[in-house]
C-alpha cells in the first residue's frame, strides 16, 4: 500500500463512502477493492451495487479496526 493509498483510506474515502455508488463514488469503491485484493469486481448490474457496497465496506472495516489496535 502506498501513502497516497493510506491517507486516501483514511482521509477522503470516510467521507464519501455513504453516497450513492455511482460516478466519482464508484471509482473510490473500485480503488479501495483494488487497494486490498488487487483487483477491481464491479458489478456489472446497478441491481448488485448493494452487495458490492457492503463487501467493500467490510474489508475496509476490518483494516480500520486494525489500525485501531
């Protein structure tokens, strides 16, 4: 992980990650997947953002609590 990546993590993501996935807020999803797996599994249906939205925000998540610890 780069510090660019550490302080997007930490800074700029929070602050838009509960808008709605689209656009700009969307690229910030794709960029956190990438940032922990490597890759980039956007759904390719609006009907599976949810989902997407919420793994996402768990693997952020749980780097945060340990960040915390």
């Amino acid at each position: 992980m780069t510090t660019e990546d550490y302080y997007f993590l930490l800074e700029d993501f929070p602050k838009i990650m509960d808008t709605t996935l689209r656009g700009d807020t969307l690229k910030a999803y794709e960029r956190v997947e990438i940032i922990f797996s490597g890759k980039k599994s956007t759904p390719d249906c609006s009907c599976r953002y949810r989902s997407y939205k919420e793994n996402v925000l768990r693997i952020y998540n749980k780097w945060r609590e340990k960040q915390n610890t």
